[in-house]
C-alpha cells in the first residue's frame, strides 16, 4: 500500500472527515490514478483511505476514515446499499431518484441516477473510474436494475485528467424513459440530455410552484431557462393558461411541447421560444408585458467561488428584470445553482435587483435541492442549489 505522507497541521480538514486533501497539502508520495492509499498526518499517523488523483488540484479524496475498513468490492458494495436505503425511506414521488449524491454519500465523484429502470451515472474522479466495473457491478445488485448507461462526458473529468466516456456499461436498448414525477409525466433521454438526463434536483420546486400557481390562481407565466419544461408543464398543472418556456438549447423546448401533450395539456396554452434568456427579457420589457409567475433557473454562472463576481452581476441583471416583469402580487422563483455563490450572498444578489427595480417582495419561503440530494455536516461543500420563492409587493 502506497502511503501519502501530508505536511505538518494540513491533517485538519482529514480529522474533521471532510473527504479532499489539495496538492500543496502533501508532503511526499505518489500513486498511480485513482490508486488506493493510506494518507498520514506529519506524525505518521493515520487519517484516511483514499484515492490517488496525480493530475487534480484535489490530490486525495478519502474512501473511508476508518482504519480497519478495506477498500474493496465489499466496500463499494455497502456504501451504495447505504444510500439506495436513504433514498427509500425519504418516499420520493418519482421514478426519477438521484440514488448517490457523491461525497455525500461517502462516494466522492460518483452521481448515479435512476430513471425508471435505468441508472444513469457519472464516474467524475480518478478513484470511481478505477473502481467502474466495481461500482457498475454492486449498483446493479443493489438496485435490481439490469441497465446502466454511463455519461462520464462532464468536464470536470478533464481536471482528473480523464478523457469523456458516454454510452452503455450494462445492458442495452432504448435510452429515453418516462418519469411520473408527483402529477407530472416527463420523458428523459439519458443519451441526449443533459447532465445525467434531467435535473431531478428541482424535483420538489416543480411541485411547489404548481400548488403554488393554483393557489395564487396565476394564469400567465414565464419559465427562463426552462430546459425540457418541467417547471412549465407544472405551471400548466396549476392552472396557468399562457406558459411561456425559454431556453437556448433547440431539442430540450422540442421535448417540453411533447412534454405539454403528454399531460393532456392544451398546446395553444403553451409556446416555447428558442432565445437567450437575458436578450428575451429586455424585449418583453420593452413590449410592456407582464406575468402572474416567472421562474428563473439560470445555469451554473460560478463555478467556483473565483467567479463569484461576474456571476453576482449576471444573476442581478436577470433578476432585475424578473421582477419588473412581474405583476403585482406576482410570483417568482428564482434559483442560483453556483457552488461559488452562497445562499447569504444570493439572497443578498436578489434584494440588490430588487432595489434597482424598484420592486419590493415578501419572501415566502427559502428553497433547495430535492432531498435526495443530501449535504453532510462534514462537506458544507456539497450545498449548491438555493432559491428564493419571492411574492411581489
Ligand atoms: N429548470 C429546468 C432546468 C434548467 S437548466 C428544469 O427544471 O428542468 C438550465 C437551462 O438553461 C438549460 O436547459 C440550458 O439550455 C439553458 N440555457 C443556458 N444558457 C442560456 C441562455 N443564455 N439563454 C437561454 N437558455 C439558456
């Protein structure tokens, strides 16, 4: 076993079980990609098993913290067996379900999603491509599914210097399932969509802003950066009877009209532009026009705390000119998925936009990720997904 020795008083954040070591922690030792070490403090003693990453600036993730745990088959084997069972007993009301949250899970780089009777999942670090048969092998075991497409095309390989890999590790056949999530049918293509095929993090927002929009009897509604139009088909679910869906990817508004017939929903109740989202609002503005609902569910502008800047004034401008387009009484959701961009400094973001458009909102009610996908007390890191459900004054 090869041993990663770290520098002096850089044991800290291993001894507090958050799972990531930096490069310019370690002292001497090298292994192999995603290569299984024992990590030790200055003093030799040990901290953690680990996987190798010799090309990331996150040189070391930990597997386990405990000494007498072996990083083998067996392991992979309960940590997945854990997670599938934290899942069950949330009761999601969907066959749509993220089944591993990464390091959360205690299984740094790896997101496994399932949709229906497929798992869709990403390999992002060193140590889970090591492990892949491994890993596939157990989920399928511990899930019952047979069929396992991987979508290991996310960037973030690059940094483990890892080549994108997409396409089926077990079974075979169609990729597009169709999810019923809470009063909604959805289709995901886990070949074509992004990520892993759909954003099941805003699983329980969907929902919300349905009950809410029936609630508040909102009729018009706006959904910016509506991807596959799950927020719209939910907006058409509440009531709303002109639902607009932005987004500039031309076969994710393809599939949110699909996605409006599949519920049986009245087509000429819903429109779908292809166009920027922010170059879209100015125009609406300038139009004069105004909604009972607006959603805004920007992509990732920071995706570090380094951007947090440029970020920060890109989502005022858009919420800016959410809320002057909101009528009074209006209702917006608005989200920020940017690790870099905490939720103090988005809630503070929003109410900057507010003051420059003049619009004033009470805040109903603070909103995250759906919770099968889970922060940990150790790795605060993991929390990524905040919103505000704001209700115009
Ligand atoms: N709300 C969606 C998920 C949104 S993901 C849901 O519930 O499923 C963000 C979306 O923003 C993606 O679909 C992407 O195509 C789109 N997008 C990114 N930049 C954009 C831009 N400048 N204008 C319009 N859409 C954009």
């Amino acid at each position: 076993m090869k041993v990663i020795r770290l520098r002096e008083g850089k044991e800290r954040s291993l001894l507090r079980q958050h799972p990531w070591v930096f490069a310019g922690s370690v002292a001497k030792g090298k292994a192999d990609p995603g290569e299984t070490v024992r990590v030790e403090a200055d003093d030799g003693r040990f901290l953690a098993w680990a996987a190798f990453s010799p090309s990331s600036m996150i040189r070391v993730r930990a597997w386990s913290f405990d000494e007498a745990e072996r990083i083998d088959a067996g392991f992979f084997q309960r940590r997945l067996q854990a997670a599938v069972a934290m899942r069950q007993r949330l009761a999601i009301q969907s066959n749509g379900v993220r089944l591993v949250h990464g390091e959360a899970d205690g299984l740094p780089g790896l997101i496994v999603d399932r949709y229906d009777d497929i798992l869709s999942v990403q390999f992002l670090s060193a140590g889970t491509e090591r492990w892949k048969d491994v890993i596939a092998d157990a989920l399928l075991q511990v899930t019952g599914c047979q069929r396992l497409f991987e979508r290991s095309d996310s960037g973030v390989r690059q940094m483990e210097g890892l080549a994108p890999a997409k396409g089926w590790l077990r079974g075979e056949g169609s990729t597009t399932v169709t999810l019923q999530e809470h009063a909604i049918r959805l289709t995901v293509d886990v070949e074509e969509g992004h990520k892993t095929g759909y954003y099941l993090d805003q699983r329980e927002n969907r929902a919300l802003f349905a009950r809410l929009v029936r609630q508040l009897g909102c009729k018009s509604v706006l959904n910016c950066y509506s991807y596959t139009g799950g927020f719209s088909v939910a907006a058409l679910a509440g009531g709303a009877t002109e639902v607009i869906s932005v987004d500039s990817s031309g076969p994710a508004l393809a599939r949110a009209d699909a996605h409006v017939l599949l519920n049986g929903f009245d087509p000429a109740h819903h429109t779908s532009m292809d166009a920027d989202v922010n170059g879209t609002l100015r125009q609406l503005l300038k139009d004069g026009r105004q909604f009972d609902a607006i959603v805004l569910d920007p992509p990732k502008f920071a995706p570090s705390a380094a951007h947090a800047d440029r970020a920060s004034r890109a989502y005022k401008d858009i919420n800016r000119l959410g809320l002057k387009l909101l009528k009074p009484g209006g209702l917006l959701l608005t989200f920020s998925c940017s690790g870099g961009i905490g939720a103090e400094l988005f809630h503070k973001i929003v109410a900057g936009a507010g003051l420059d458009a003049g619009v004033d909102a009470y805040l109903m009610q603070r909103l995250e990720a759906s919770s099968d996908h889970p922060t940990t007390l150790c790795f605060p890191e993991g929390e990524y997904l905040k919103g505000l459900a704001l209700l115009r004054r």
